[in-house]
C-alpha cells in the first residue's frame, strides 16, 4: 500500500509516496530528501538534534510521522538562510552561533539553531539568560557550549527585534 502527502520544505512543495505510514520526519528529510542537517541523536525526542519547525512551531523530528503532517510547511537548517532576504548569507541566529562560540563538535548545533528560531518567533526568549535556558532545555549539548548557546539566542533576539522594540521577536 502506498500513502501519499504533499510537504512544503524549505520553500519547495514537494509531493512523496510512502510504503511505510511509520516513517518519522525525520527519516523522510534524511533518508529521502538528502536533508542531512537534522540529526538522529536519541531517536526518542529527548536530546533535540532532529528540531526542525513545523508550520512555524518546534518538533522533534524524530517523534512526528510523516504521514500526520500532510499539506505542513517544513523549515529546517538547510533552508533556514534561504528563507532570508536575497544577499543576507546566514540568519541572524546563525550569525549569533558563531560570533558567541554556541557549539563545539557540531553535532546538536542544527537543532539548537532551529530551536532558538523557534523560540524567537514563539516571543519567549526575552532578555533573561534563565529565560532563554528554560526554553532551550529541550536541546542537549555534548560538549556543554550552553554559555555560547545562551548568549547567541540573546544577541540573536535582540538583533531580529530591531531597535526601539523591547527586546520581543
């Protein structure tokens, strides 16, 4: 039996057949679309490497099955720049990552980012550093870069809410 779902990922709709109803989002990004930026880290939703947004909310990958977000718009790390005005080369959160070391190995950096998007847009990153590690403690770090981490969603925020806007995204 084949099961059919449209997505849009990353701008591009995309129509896919699939022949197994348990496949897991992350699965289809990785295994049949080559979107190898989300990471298979648990597999169980505790560690946040596979975040991904969904339809502008933040999901564990790994949890959701394809199947149930059919007609969905998928935002993950590849199409995270591109999803900027033409000529910015990394979104404001990226940008953050590096100027504020947020990573070190590299692994969990794609969730953390979609995460810290997320939680941006959610307008519950504020200007407390507590504030930000709660909304954040999805999100595992390894190497503990959660000092980096921290203070990239800070300035990240700050600089997407613009001057004169109180610091909310």
């Amino acid at each position: 039996m084949t099961f059919r779902l449209t997505l849009t990922v990353n701008g591009q709709p995309r129509a896919i057949e699939l022949d197994d109803p348990r496949v897991t989002l992350l699965d289809l990004l990785r295994e049949r679309l080559g979107l190898t930026g989300s990471k298979k880290g648990c597999d169980r939703g505790q560690c946040g490497a596979c975040t991904v947004l969904v339809d502008g909310r933040r999901v564990n990958s790994c949890l959701a099955l394809a199947l149930s977000l059919d007609g969905a718009d998928v935002l993950t790390i590849e199409g995270l720049a591109h999803s900027l005005a033409p000529g910015e080369p990394l979104h404001p959160v990226q940008a953050a990552f590096i100027e504020h070391d947020g990573f070190q190995c590299g692994f969990c950096t794609p969730g953390q980012i979609m995460s810290a998007v997320g939680l941006i847009h959610e307008g519950r990153a504020g200007d407390d550093p507590e504030r930000v590690r709660e909304g954040m403690s999805g999100n595992l770090c390894r190497c503990g870069a959660y000092i980096g981490i921290t203070q990239a969603v800070l300035d990240a925020q700050a600089r997407m809410a613009g001057p004169g806007q109180g610091g909310a995204a």
